[in-house]
C-alpha cells in the first residue's frame, strides 16, 4: 500500500533540524503499546541513546501531541503516518510546527538490515511553513491475511484493488502516488499469498 514514514514535528523555537537534535529535548514517545512506541524503541537503540537522554519522554496518544506541542508541553512529536496527514496539516496551521528529517548513518543501517523499512520523503510544500522536501524511512502500509484464508479470496481481493489502481489512488490523497510494481515487493512483511501471486500474474505485474 502506501508509505508511512516516520513523521517527526516539532517547534520552530526548539532548533530542531534532525532526529540527532532531539537528545536533551521534550518529546513525545508514544502510549505504551502503541506503534510510535514500539518505534522509538527501534530508533532509541539504533542512535545508542537511553531514556535518560531526552528531557522529557511524554506517553501521550497521538491524538494529543497537536495540542500539547502548541501549549508548549513538548518540543516534538512523532508517528508513523500516510500523507497528507490531518493531524500534520493542524499542528503546522496551528502553532507553527516544522517537520524534521530522519536521517543519517544509524537510519541507513536501519533499512539496510530491515526489509521492512524503506527511505521515504514528505514532499516540500506539502504543507504550509515546510517547503523543503524532508528525508525520512519508514514502512508500508499492508494488507496482512492469514494462510488460512482460501487462494480464490485472496485472489479476488488482489485483483480487485490492483486491477483497477487508477479507480483506488482516488480513493485518499495517500494512495495518489501508488505503484503497481511496488506494492508487489516493497516493503512486505510477510511472505506473498499464494492466491495474490496469481492475481499478480494474471495481470502481468509478475513472471
């Protein structure tokens, strides 16, 4: 499906350019349990940092970060999200939010060693007050079936929805950009379904 990059906001007044600048900073980490969470926990050990190097690590829900970055309770935020992003468009509009980039070595060891992450970028003027493109990684959102589930359903589904991919990018801005011939192999996090693979076939995506 599409991408969902790691998507870090924060305040214009906290100097923050990088990932590498929110050491000794106020951020949100997310609920426990939660994807953010489980994220940061993956980007905390690939920088080599400990708890004890943010200032604050909030654990709010991401539906709360918006308003608590412009009420000045944290200096940052960040989620794995497709874009454009709601939350994202109300925390630029609203308190003057920049989006910072994710990148650097650790990052590149990342995807290199994972799969499952991909380089991402957020385009430039995307939203408001963010003109440059910013680098980040992140996964792909995907669709997950069970090998139980016979092959002629999971045929139909896949055919369905690649079949008629210019019908199905209009369904959300996220899917716009939506490649056939990625969504086949990007990112996947489980082995492909035997009835996907035929519906692949059929329409020519794959030998």
């Amino acid at each position: 499906m599409h991408p969902e990059p790691v998507t870090v906001l924060a305040r214009r007044d906290a100097s923050i350019n990088n990932i590498r600048d929110i050491k000794g900073k106020r951020l949100n980490i997310g609920n426990p349990g939660s994807g953010t969470r489980a994220t940061w926990e993956v980007l905390e050990g690939a920088l080599g940092w400990s708890r004890n190097d943010l200032k604050l690590a909030a654990a709010m829900k991401s539906a709360e970060t918006g308003q608590a970055l412009c009420d000045n309770k944290i200096d940052a935020y960040f989620w794995l999200v497709g874009h454009p992003s709601a939350l994202t468009q109300e925390s630029v509009s609203s308190c003057d939010a920049v989006l910072v980039n994710v990148t650097g070595e650790a990052i590149d060891q990342l995807v290199q060693e994972n799969p499952f992450y991909r380089h991402a970028t957020i385009p430039g003027g995307m939203y408001p007050g963010n003109p440059d493109d910013i680098k980040t990684f992140g996964v792909g959102a995907t669709f997950i079936t069970s090998a139980k589930v016979p092959e002629d359903v999971v045929y139909e589904v896949a055919k369905a929805v690649l079949g008629n991919l210019d019908a199905f990018r209009k369904l959300h801005p996220a899917f716009n950009n939506l490649k056939a011939e990625e969504m086949i192999k990007d990112s996947l996090s489980a082995p492909l379904h035997d009835g996907a693979i035929k519906a692949y076939k059929e329409l020519g995506l794959m030998q």
